[in-house]
C-alpha cells in the first residue's frame, strides 16, 4: 500500500473511527506495519556494546552506524491483511512469551493490537488486567484472556499466566499496583511498565529484589506499527531482556535505547507528540477548508502531508542518514513564492516557540510524576 493509498482511505467509516473514536472495532483490517522484526534486531546487535552502561546508548554506537540503525528501523510500509480479532496463526517470528498487562486503555490496547498485527504476539498468548467489565467485554471480544481488578486479585492472575508482564496504568495507580503484584512475581518474569515518569528505581523498589525490568515509553501510532518507543534497562534486565524489550518494540515501530536522564525528554516528545501532531493535522485541514476544500479533502490532504513531510526527513538523502529539516523546509519555500507567506504567518505565531515550550511542558509533567 503506497501513503497514497492510506490516505485515500480516510473517508470511510473505519478511518473515521478511527481519527474520532476509539480503536477501531474488531474487524478486518488493513494495518501498515513495520517489517523490523529480525531485520532491525541485526542492526540493533551491530550496535550493541558488552558494556552494560554502553547498552542503553544507542547514541554511543559509532556515528554512521547510529544513524544507519535509526533510519533503517523506520518501519518500512507494507500492506498487511492482519486480521487481529481472528484465530491466531502461528507465524515466523512470533515470541513464544505469553504477554500479560496490567492496566490495557488506550495504550495497552494499542500495544496489544501491534503486537498481533506484526505477528510478534498472537491473541492466544495476551492476558489483560482491567478494572471496569466494560473494558474488559472489549478486550474478551478480541479473544484475550482477561481478569478483573489487580487489586483483587487481577495481578496474581496475570503474574500466574505471564512471562513478560506489561504495566499499562496511569502513574498515579502504579504504587498500588506494584504493591499487589510483588508477592507474584517470579524470576522469570520481565516487568515492563510503559508509565510517564515513573523512574526505575522506583519499580525496582516496589518489586522483588533481583526483578527484571524494563522502562518503555511508547506512543499510540504503535496500533499501526509506526510507534517511536523509547526504552531504558533496570539493574537486573539481562542480554535476552534488552533483545526482547526490542523485539517487541520494534515489531511496532521505530525502538531506541536511550539513558534513563532522557525519558522525560522522549514523553515530552514522542510519547505526548502524536497528541500536537494530530492537532496540526486538524489544523491545517481546517485552513483548507477556509480555503475552500471539502473537510474529506483536507484531511486527507493534510494527513498525507504529515506522512510524506515525516519520511522525507528519513529518506529524501537516499543514503539512510537523516536530512536536516530546514534544508527539506528551504526545497519548498519559492523565492516570492506561496509558501513563504504561510511560513512567514507561522513564524510570526510562534509556532516554532510554541511546540519546543509544548513539549519542554510535557517532559516536565513527566518529571512531576515519577
Ligand atoms: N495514552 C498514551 O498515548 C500513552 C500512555 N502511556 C502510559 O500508559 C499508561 C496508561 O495510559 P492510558 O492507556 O492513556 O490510560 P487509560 O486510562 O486509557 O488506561 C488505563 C488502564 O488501567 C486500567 N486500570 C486502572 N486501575 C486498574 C486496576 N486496579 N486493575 C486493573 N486495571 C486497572 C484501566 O482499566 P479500566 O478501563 O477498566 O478502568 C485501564 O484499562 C499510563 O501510565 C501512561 O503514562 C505511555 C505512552 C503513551
Ligand atoms: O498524557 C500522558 O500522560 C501519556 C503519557 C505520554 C502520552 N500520554
């Protein structure tokens, strides 16, 4: 499926629902999704390092190599007839862990069904936590198994049935939660919390001495295999841990391993982003259409813009390493031209102030959490 033809889909109901409603109901569906399975894994071991503090910086790969890896666990677009709420079918590639979260809303779920949708998970091997019976009716309807209240009993449940045990709760909720779970977890279980801000220290803390886990911030497009995730290693996460958390990861998008001091930094940016990019997109669409164009038109238009702009920045040089934007910005910009005048009218806003001050905000909310 080229971008096009994604975005020429945007009129119809299932686009709809998914722009304006939750995800999207169990049905067939065509997902993008990224090919990195042991493709990006070999880049990810040319960049390891056996230096334990050397394995959270991908950045501490050597240059071009970094840059390289990054570019080429862009997922690369490819039409996939994923059907999601079907029977699972063994695949190549699939993680024989059974997966359980604690807590599956809107990221959880998104997680759950980019993990199925890339084949590195099926339904079968997906446990959930979840508290009220309307989430957790959803989430049966997917052919998950899922408990109740971790509170009550719900945590046991998923430590019991896990392998790898996903903490997909707010922030606020996760002391109670780590409190419930404790007793539960096993050597061979992989902790992996996904909460804005919550540190490593403090799930170290609130787990058995000697837990394996792991630090992921995710992000929502994860659901169509175009996540950036960024993820940190706790004291006790072992080779095959990091491996794994990569594994999954980047079966859902771009995954990088970054040093815990950015985490907040990468919430502000890629975990909180997709929220002001989808602002923008509203945005610009609406320009249009005080410009004349039918709303369908627009946002479709403008979404595709979005797309086609974001890959360029990975692609446009044709070499795998990333072109600055300024310089893609300047390829557009004709002298006396019409976008000159739309970029003009954005400076004189303050966009650029406003989305560093957006996200400077956001990561310090993140720093506020943990
Ligand atoms: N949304 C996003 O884009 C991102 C979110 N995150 C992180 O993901 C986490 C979840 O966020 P989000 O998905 O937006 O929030 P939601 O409110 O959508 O999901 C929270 C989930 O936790 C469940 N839950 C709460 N208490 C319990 C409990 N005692 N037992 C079992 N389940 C429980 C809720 O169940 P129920 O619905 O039944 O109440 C719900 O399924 C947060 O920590 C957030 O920081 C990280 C990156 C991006
Ligand atoms: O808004 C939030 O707190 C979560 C964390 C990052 C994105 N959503």
């Amino acid at each position: 499926m080229s971008p096009v033809g994604c975005a020429a889909n945007a009129g119809t109901a299932r686009e709809q629902a998914r722009i304006w409603g939750t995800w999207p109901a169990p049905g067939k569906a065509s997902f993008l999704h990224t090919n990195a399975g042991p493709f990006s894994r070999a880049r990810l071991e040319r960049c390891q390092t056996p230096e334990r503090s050397e394995r959270n910086v991908l950045a501490r790969c050597e240059d071009g190599q970094q840059r390289h890896a990054a570019s080429s666990a862009l997922p690369e677009m490819v039409e996939s007839e994923s059907e999601p709420d079907e029977a699972p079918q063994p695949q190549s590639g699939v993680l024989p862990d059974r997966i359980g979260f604690i807590g599956a809303g809107q990221m959880g779920e998104a997680l759950i069904r980019g993990f199925v949708a890339s084949g590195i998970s099926t339904f079968d091997r997906i446990s959930a936590s979840v508290r009220s019976a309307e989430r957790q009716h959803a989430l049966n309807s997917l052919g998950l198994q899922v408990f109740g209240n971790a509170l009550e009993g719900g945590a046991a449940d998923i430590a019991a049935n896990s392998d790898v045990i996903f903490l997909g709760v707010k922030p606020q909720y996760l002391d109670g939660i780590l409190e419930a779970l404790s007793p539960h977890v096993t050597p061979k279980h992989l902790v992996i919390s996904i909460a804005a801000g919550v540190r490593v220290a403090g799930l170290e803390g609130g787990l058995p001495e000697g837990t394996r886990v792991v630090r992921v911030m995710p992000n929502t497009p994860c659901l169509i295999g175009q996540a950036a995730s960024a993820y940190v290693l706790g004291n006790n996460a072992t080779e095959e841990d990091a491996s794994k958390t990569y594994a999954l990861m980047s079966s859902v998008g771009l995954a990088i391993n970054v040093e815990e001091r950015m985490m907040d930094a990468v919430t502000g940016l890629s975990g909180s982003g997709p929220a002001y990019v989808f602002m923008m997109v509203e945005a610009l669409a609406d320009g249009a259409v005080l410009a004349g164009l039918p709303r369908d038109k627009a946002l479709a238009l403008a979404a595709q813009t979005v797309i086609g702009a974001a890959r360029m920045v990975f692609e446009a040089s044709g070499d795998g390493t990333m072109t600055h934007p300024a310089v893609l910005k300047d390829k557009v910009t004709s002298p006396a031209g019409t976008t000159i005048s739309g970029v003009a009218e954005l400076e004189t806003s303050g966009v650029r102030g406003a989305l560093i001050r957006a996200v400077r905000a956001a990561a310090r909310r993140s720093e506020e959490l943990g």
